[in-house]
C-alpha cells in the first residue's frame, strides 16, 4: 500500500495512457495482484494504491475525508488472516512409564485400618479412589497429545516414501559421503513424484464423488483457502458486544430461531384405525407349532 502517484492507470479497465504508468500496471499483472482502491483519492485521481495477492485479503475498503492538513483522503480497510482457533491442549497419562515402585512405598506408609475405621463401604470407596487418583497424579507422568495430520491426500505409500527419505537425510547428515547423498536424492524424487501421483488420485476421487459426497468436496476446498474467518464478535439485541463463545452461541439461537414459525402441538389430530375384513383376519397368517 502507499503513494504511488500513478494517476494515468484505470483501474477498473486496467488501461493507462502513459508509459511508466503502464511498466507499473504490467508489473502488477504479472505479479498476479489485486487492486482494491477503484474510487478518486486525491481530486480526481486514484494515487494511493493498495495491493494484495488474493482479494479475500482485503475487504470493507472505505475512502474518506483528508485528515489535516492532507490532500489525500484516508483510505480504511480491513486485512484477513488466517484466525488461530483457542484449542485446549489435552494429556494422557503415560502409565508405561509410571513409578510403580514409589506407589507400593507410598500406599504401603498409609495407615488403612485407621483410615477406613467405622466408615461404610461407600466412604472407604471414596477415600480409596481419592489415594488411587493421588498416586496417578504423583507417579504417572503426562504426555500432551499432538495433532492429529490432516494430509488426507497423502495414502500409505505416499508416507512410507517420505519417512524413507526423512530416514536417508538423516543418514546423509551423519555420513557426509557422495553415495548417501545420491541415495537422499534419489528418495526425494520418488517421495515427491508419489504425493503428486497421490494428491492427484485423492482430486480425481473427490471429484468423482462429487455428486454421492459433496461435504467432502466443499472441506477440501475450504482446507485450500488461506482466508478463514471465525465467528464473533457479535452484536446482541440490547447493542452490546459479544465475545464469550457461549453467549455468542445462544444469540445466534436465538435469532435463527426468530425466523421459524411456531405451531400449536396442545391439540394433535386422533387418528382412526382401519381395517377391512374380518376381526380374524388379523391372525390369518400366524401358524402355531410345537416344538420339544
């Protein structure tokens, strides 16, 4: 973004009259970039340019008055990036790595008899499960649970022939010879020529599927968008301010739920049963046997 003084260059035809304006409208368009600035921001005259790779970068442009003593209008935007959603980081306890010798000592020093003197079955249940917690959280370390990969394109010999490659890179490191590196080399282009030929087949079964299975469709191009935009901040009936995920939530409750209509189900219609025949038709196909 800037002050490029450019004043020759329509942007909304993407014409210009004069030559340095049309090297700078070429560079624009060979660089594949967009230009959100359309209206006049000094007279009559678009001079003040705000450039971006994608258009969904770049949304809600305004032009407005000069500030001070300027005679360029103040141009406000809004830049998208790709949220970071508040993920909760989960543990899992590492039980095969306990301290199991430490829990017999530990349990061992507890006095049970007096512990659990004249106490019912259900109280000694819970001071035994509160020490069993205990020692888990003393004895047991924690292991944090890493993200699941999302690569659902790449099929199992797409991944065996990365962590081959992966595997000969490390070995090059150690080594440092020629042949380890031709090897490296050699793993990297079948490594790379497989994801291709896996991402390919993964498109081609999407697009196949399209009409059985569009949610996979629609996933994988949302997966492609380097834009996310997440919900919030809202703004409620009483014009305040929403942030809180659980509020947000009941005020989109609540106003989807404005829009539907409400019926009456105090009064449902009775049914009659009908039947044509005689009462015992209804037994005409059942046949009783005995059996020992």
């Amino acid at each position: 973004m800037g002050d490029f003084n450019h004043r020759h260059i329509q942007w909304t035809s993407l014409q210009s009259t004069g030559r340095e304006d049309q090297e700078f409208l070429n560079l624009v368009q060979d660089s594949f970039l967009s230009q959100h600035v359309l209206e006049a921001t000094r007279g009559e005259n678009v001079l003040d340019i705000v450039l971006s790779s994608q258009k969904e970068f770049v949304d809600n442009v305004k032009i407005c008055e000069p500030l001070g003593c300027s005679d360029h209008n103040q141009i406000h935007f809004i830049i998208k990036v790709k949220g970071e959603r508040n993920r909760k980081i989960r543990y899992r306890k590492k039980f095969h790595k306990g301290r199991y010798k430490d829990m017999r000592e530990y349990l061992a020093k507890i006095d049970w008899n007096n512990t659990l003197k004249n106490k019912t079955a259900a109280e000694c249940w819970n001071i035994l499960k509160s020490e069993i917690y205990c020692v888990v959280d003393k004895f047991v370390p924690l292991k944090k649970q890493g993200k699941r990969s999302k690569k659902k394109h790449l099929s199992k010999e797409a991944i065996r022939k990365i962590k081959y490659k992966q595997m000969m890179w490390k070995t090059y490191r150690h080594t440092g010879s020629e042949e380890d590196y031709s090897m490296y080399k050699e793993a990297l282009n079948q490594a790379t020529a497989e994801i291709r030929n896996s991402k390919r087949s993964y498109e081609q079964k999407i697009a196949f599927n399209i009409k059985h299975d569009s949610k996979s469709f629609y996933a994988y191009v949302r997966s492609k968008q380097k834009v996310q935009d997440k919900v919030g901040p809202l703004e409620g009936s009483d014009g305040n301010i929403i942030t809180e995920g659980f509020l947000m939530a009941e005020n989109l409750n609540e106003y989807f739920s404005s829009v539907f209509t409400r019926e009456d189900i105090s009064i449902l219609p009775v049914l009659e049963t009908k039947f044509e025949g005689r009462e015992f038709d209804y037994l005409g196909q059942l046949i009783v046997t005995q059996q020992w």
